[in-house]
C-alpha cells in the first residue's frame, strides 16, 4: 500500500488518493476502518446473551428493530477484558452483505489520510493477527493500524452472522 496512489485532475495535476477512515481505541492501540464501512456509532448498550455463540461474539442488541449480532474486538485481539465505562461504543459496520456490532474502548475521530502514508502490514507479535490489519498509517505523534474487515472476523463468526441476519429479515 505504500505505493504512490495519484489520480490526474482536470488541470493536468496530480491528487493523492485520500482514505477516510473511523478510529478507535482497543486496549492501548489505535486502529481505524473504511468509513465506508461503517453504518453507525452507539454508545454501549445492554447485549442479550446468546447460547452457543460463537467465541467472540457477546450477544445481540435490537437497533430500531434490526437484530445485530456484537463482537467484543477486545476478546478478538486476546486482550485482557475490562468494564465498560462511558466511552465505550459499539462501532456498527457492514461486511460482506452482514451487519455486526464491534465493542470497541473509545471512538477518536474521523481522519482523512493520504494512502501513499499507509505502509504494509509488519510481523505482529502482539495477539493482533497480521491476517486482518490491512496497513499501518503513520500518523504525526502515533501509528494507526488499519483493520481488514473481511478478513476479521472467523468463518464460524460470518455463518453465525448469515444465520442471525436471515432470522431476523
């Protein structure tokens, strides 16, 4: 990704492709996603437990009358679990045609950066699987690891996400 993404304007010159993405805090990280992605932001709200769910996945929640499954990224990363305080949110995104709720620490802010400061995923050793960050941004006093959503989640947690959302269409 650290390639020079340029599109030519109009007047002959040349544009960096920006990305536009939602970051968060999980742990003592900051990560981000596509805003394309994402749907909505709630402030943490009751779950309902779901038996038999799939490792991850902390229950479901009715957002005016859509059923949607939620995901503690906390437990996704292997981070130690801690309670839930008033900047927990629940980041609402859509992947692959599915809608699932992300429990994340804290939402920071909407940032717009140019592609060609993303650089390629390096060797992680910290519980975060290099499989689903997609690139790590440089930012001016931080680094910003961006999440591949399509490869985030397990298979069991898309087929249990399918299920969920085909019950509750």
């Amino acid at each position: 990704m650290n390639q020079k993404s340029q599109k030519a304007a109009p007047n002959g010159q040349t544009h960096e492709a920006q990305l536009q993405l939602v970051s968060f805090t999980v742990g003592h990280e900051q990560f981000a996603v596509d805003i394309l992605h994402v749907q909505e932001i709630n402030r943490m709200m009751e779950l309902t437990k779901v038996p038999q769910s799939p490792v991850g996945v902390e229950g479901i929640i009715n957002l005016r009358g859509r059923i949607i499954p939620v995901m503690s990224l906390r437990k996704r990363f292997g981070l130690e679990k801690t309670e839930h305080n008033d900047q927990t949110r629940i980041v609402v995104v859509e992947i692959g045609g599915n809608t699932i709720g992300f429990i994340v620490d804290a939402v920071q802010e909407v940032l717009r950066i140019n592609a060609s400061i993303v650089e390629k995923t390096p060797p992680l050793s910290s519980g975060i699987d290099a499989a689903y960050v997609s690139g790590v941004a440089r930012l001016e006093h931080s680094l910003l690891i961006l999440l591949d959503l399509d490869n985030l989640l397990p298979s069991e947690v898309v087929n249990a996400v399918s299920r969920m959302s085909n019950l509750a269409a």
